[in-house]
C-alpha cells in the first residue's frame, strides 16, 4: 500500500497543496494534521508509522514535513526502510533498505537532508526577525482585549464592594458571573476611575 502523510504547522495553513502532490505520486490513503513540527506527539504521524508494513511505501511531499531535524529525519528514515518500508520524500527521491546502505546515497541523503534542516533554521530566524520589527514599529500581536461595560447588577455590585458593604465572592454571586470575572471588571472599573 502507498501511504501519504501530510502535515501543515498551523490551522490557519492549508493541506490541500500536499495532498493533491502525495495524489498525483499514487498515495491511496493519506493521514493529515495541523500541528507543529516542534511538537514531539504527533499523533498522526504516530499512527501513519504504526499502520505502514514492510512492501509499503510513505510518500511525503518535503523532509521537514516528518522530521525536526537531521539526525530525526535519519532516525525515521532508517527505521522505515530496516522494515521494509519505502520512503519518497518527493523533493529528495525514493530511499530503500539498500539505497541507505550504499555510501553515495547515505551522503546525498545526509546533504539534502543537512539543506532541509539549513532552510527550516533561516525560516524561523526570518520569521523571529520579522516579528521583532513589527514590535519595534508598535504593532500588537495577540487577541485584542474586550472592553466591557460595566452596568446593570454589575455595577451595583461593583459599587457595594467599592462601599464595603459586600465581599467579593458574595458580589460575584449577585452579578451572576465567577469571582475572578467579577475581579477583572473590578479592575477595569478602578482603573477606569482613575484614567483622567
């Protein structure tokens, strides 16, 4: 059988590109998550090697898509084919028990392999710049906070504490919310009080 594993880091990223390329090179079922591949529990990943048996081959479209990194990328390749198991990395070629025994593929591998681990480095160090400039220039990364207003039982409520006439925890209750949101729109109540 002819596996495909497609693997994208985020889930605002798409699948659809790999999964058409792992088609067209005669994947006939495909495992896909959206996860980091910094993450060491890839659960589909796990399940695709679990699945593969020896005369099987994995097809993925690009190194960095199963491995974080060269000697990951070794580990999971050697072991696939010491089962048996074909490996078509489509952007390196196809990897057998034999072609990892034979000296000039085992440095090819390791070279384009060392390159895979090279572009996934500049990337991340691009990116890290690139979100360090934009902080430089005031842009804000993160949900943007709510801001809620403070009225009906609510801020009747805010206004007994305010008074001592009410604990927290009792004001809480009368505002019908928890006790630390009762504690944040208190904050927001003070600090609205004090803003000029």
């Amino acid at each position: 059988m002819i596996f495909g594993y497609a693997r994208v880091s985020t889930n605002r990223q798409e699948l659809d590109i790999q999964v058409k390329a792992l088609k067209e090179a005669g994947a006939t079922k495909i495992f896909k998550e959206k996860i980091s591949g910094a993450k060491a529990d890839r659960k589909e990943l796990t399940r695709t090697l679990d699945a593969i048996k020896a005369g099987d081959t994995l097809i993925v479209t690009k190194a960095d898509r199963i491995a974080r990194s060269l000697s990951h990328l070794e580990k999971i390749v050697t072991d696939l084919t010491n089962r048996g198991v074909a490996v078509n990395i489509l952007n390196m070629g196809m990897f057998t028990v034999e072609t990892m025994q034979n000296p000039m593929t085992k440095l090819l591998f390791n070279v384009l392999g060392a390159f895979a681990e090279f572009e996934r480095s500049m990337i991340l160090e691009r990116t890290q710049e690139g979100i360090k400039d934009a902080k430089d220039k005031g842009v804000k990364f993160g949900r943007k906070s709510k801001k809620y207003t403070i009225e009906g039982s609510l801020l009747h409520a805010i206004e007994q504490v305010e008074a001592g006439a009410m604990s927290q925890p009792k004001a809480a209750e009368f505002a019908g919310c928890s006790v630390a949101t009762f504690k944040r729109r208190l904050k927001e109540y003070r600090e609205e009080k004090t803003t000029p």
